[in-house]
C-alpha cells in the first residue's frame, strides 16, 4: 500500500500548487486497490472505505497535517474519525485554482465541495462573464462562487437545505464577495418548484448549472431519479435558457452510461423545443482514474 500511494502522489504532483492544495490522492481502483480512496484538503487526508478500515496509512512525500477515516455507506452518512493529528481542528479553509472554500473534515455526507467537480469549476468560471448563472442543486454553492468571481451579472442557488446555502453565503465571503448583495440569490426549496416559478415570471438565464443527486426525495414531485426523471429536469431547465446560452449537466449515478445519459439531455431539449448548438462531454478530472462515475456534458443553445 506504501509504494501505492507514493506512486499516486507522484503521478498528482503537478496539481498541487501555491493555487491548488485540495485534490484526490488516491482514487481506488483507478491506483490499484479497490478498497480504499483519499482525498487531501490542505494537507489534511481523508481516507474513505468501502469495508474495513485500513490498519495504516504510509506517509509520502506530500506533509500531513491530520488523518481522518471515513466508512463509505450510502444509507449511513457516519462522520469521519480522526486517528491522526488535532481533532479539534475539523473546519478549514482550501484552495482550488485561488478560489477558497469551507471544508468539515468531520461531518457525515460530503466535506463542502465535490474534488471531483475542479474542471467543471474551472470552466464555469471562463463561461460567466457578464452573464446570469442558475445553480441547481447548488450544496454549498461553489459553482455560484466561481461564476461570480468570473464576472456573472447574477448567481442564482437552489437548494433545499437552508445549511447548505449558509455555508455558501460562507465561501463567497471567504471569496471576498458579500452574498447579501442584490445579485446574489439564495433559493431554499425544491428545484423542479422554483424552475416552473421562474418559467411563470418568464426568468432567463445564460448559464444552468444541473448536478442533482441520483436520488432525492422533496416537493410535489415526490421522489427524483436521475435514471428516470433526467430529461425532465433537462426540459424544465431549457424552457429558462437565453438564445446563446449554455447548460452544464452532470450525473454521477453509475446505473447510467455515458451514452444514455446523452441522450437523455437530447430528449429533454427536444421536448423543451430548444435546438442544441453543440453538446460535448467532459471527461473526468486527471486525479479521478477510477471508474468514469462522473459523466457531464456542456451544451450550447441556440
Ligand atoms: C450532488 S449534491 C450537489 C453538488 C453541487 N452541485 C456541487 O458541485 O457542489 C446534491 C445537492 O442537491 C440537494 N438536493 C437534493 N434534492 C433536491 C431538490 N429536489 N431540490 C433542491 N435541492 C436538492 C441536496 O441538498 C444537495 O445539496
């Protein structure tokens, strides 16, 4: 296992940086063994596990500050344990391409940012300029932050935890960008809700972010399942696009192929009767060799 992270390491060296120091070390099978990942945010590491915790965990090159476990278990979000370092010291501040974030090393479901989003990030921010943004299953906002920071006319978050949005009004401070001016909104409720509200005030956006969970339970909806109910979302979403303007939509439910969920996204514009300029399809981030759980698509609008 020793030789095994220090060959991640180095293969992920290039990421790390005076701009960058949170990103996945280890990706399970994508280095070699099945049993285990970590991800690094700011020199602390978290080690998730699908079974047994693993008795040790090697050093390499890179410092560690504190090492924490955590049991991968989808009914049951258990909070990460600290075996290493101070346990007092569970929030902190990272970085990704110079943009900072509010990370809990300790808690259950997610730390505050998804690692294995930088690229989208990254590209979200290019696309922003002077545009309106729509994040959809916002978290903790970290889409809305960047687009913001790339110049957005406004971000608009939709989430239906009233926490989550709060520790997004915390990155885009931690950011230097105050969340209680007039652009910023914060939405608190169902996405399919507030999409059919916003057709009702003919709201328009130039850039929509989708990234919902493959499974949620909210609104008079009922129950979402991105297997199900993706080209949905998708229609929705096209009826609040602007002539020229594009839609990020990404799926990590592993049931669905790449090719399905394409056509998914293709069905749903159809239905919406928005024709689609280009769509391509994203691949994963460098330090995500495992499986391709992660399919997201770029598509312009015409
Ligand atoms: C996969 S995370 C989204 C990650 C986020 N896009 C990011 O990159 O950080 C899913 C989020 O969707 C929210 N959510 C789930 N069902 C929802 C619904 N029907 N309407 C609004 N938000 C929902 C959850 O509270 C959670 O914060």
């Amino acid at each position: 296992m020793n030789n095994q992270i220090n060959t991640a390491f180095l293969k992920r060296k290039e990421i790390l940086s005076e701009a960058t120091d949170s990103f996945r070390l280890f990706d399970g099978i994508g280095d070699g063994n099945s049993d285990f990942f970590i991800d690094v945010f700011a020199g602390h590491w978290l080690v998730s596990y699908l079974d047994k915790e693993p008795e040790s965990v090697a050093k390499c090159e890179l410092p560690r500050e504190s090492l924490w476990f955590k049991k991968l278990d989808k009914n049951n979000k258990e909070s990460a344990r600290c075996e290493e370092g101070d346990s007092s010291n569970t929030q902190i501040t990272i970085r990704e391409n110079n943009v900072r974030y509010l990370v809990d090393l300790k808690i259950g479901y997610s730390q505050g940012i998804f690692l294995d989003q930088r690229d989208n990030r990254f590209e979200v921010r290019a696309r922003s300029s002077g545009i309106r943004i729509l994040n959809c299953f916002s978290y903790t906002c970290a889409f809305s932050v960047v687009a913001a920071l790339g110049g957005a006319a406004s971000t608009t978050s939709i989430d239906l935890s009233n926490s989550y949005l709060e520790w997004g009004k915390s990155n885009f401070e931690l950011n230097g960008i105050d969340p209680n001016q007039d652009e910023h909104y914060f939405c608190r409720g169902d996405v399919f809700e507030w999409l059919r509200q916003f057709r009702k005030k003919q709201r328009k956006f130039g850039g929509i972010i989708l990234d919902p969970p493959s499974f949620s339970r909210a609104g008079k909806q009922g129950v979402f399942s991105a297997e199900k109910d993706y080209s949905s979302l998708v229609t929705e979403a096209a009826h609040l696009i602007e002539r020229g303007g594009w839609v990020l939509a990404s799926c990590n439910h592993r049931g669905i192929s790449s090719e399905k969920f394409g056509n998914e996204l293709i069905i749903g514009m159809d239905n919406a009767r928005r024709n689609i300029k280009t769509i391509n399809q994203k691949p994963m981030t460098s330090d995500f060799p495992g499986d391709d759980y992660l399919k997201s698509f770029w598509i312009e609008i015409e």
